[in-house]
C-alpha cells in the first residue's frame, strides 16, 4: 500500500505543478510585450519609420538578445547609439 500512496503522490505533485509552470510562463510572455512600445517610439524618435522590422527587433530586446535588437534596429535605419538606447529599454521590466 505505502508504494501505491507514494506513486499517487507524484503523480498529484505533477500534475498540480505542471499547469502552474505553464501558467507563470504565459504571465511572462504577456507582460513582456509591454516594453515594445517603449523601443518603437525610441525608434521613431530617431527618425526612423516604425516597420515590422523595428517591432520586430524590439522584440529581441524585450527577451534579452540585445545585440540581435541592436543589429536588427540599425539594419532599419536606427542610428547606432538610439538603437542601443531603445534595445535596453525594451530589456527593462515594464512601469
């Protein structure tokens, strides 16, 4: 009996913190897109044309590949030092 209480047990253990791993995953991914807006309007202030490229490379920024942000934001135009700019603070928790 006590192997079978045990196999219950992990089984409910599994089951119980499988959905809350998930859970916590999709309350990161929709606060993340917060800091997108952030980088963009850094981008057209730079006098750039916010393109799919830009959200794009924003994007980048927000999940921590900050050179991809970086080398994506110039290759649409962003001069370098705005670019950098706007990569860290996609990279920043939302206010």
């Amino acid at each position: 009996m006590r192997t079978k209480k045990s196999r219950i047990r992990r089984v409910c253990v599994t089951a119980c913190t499988v959905p809350l791993l998930v859970l916590g995953g999709a309350a990161t991914a929709i606060a993340a897109p917060a800091d997108i807006p952030a980088c963009t309007n850094m981008a057209a202030q730079a006098g750039t044309e916010v393109t799919d490229a830009v959200t794009a490379s924003c994007r980048l920024g927000v999940v921590g590949d900050l050179q991809g942000c970086v080398n994506g934001l110039t290759e649409a135009g962003v001069p370098g030092g705005a670019a950098n700019g706007a990569c860290r603070v996609a990279a920043q928790e939302p206010r």
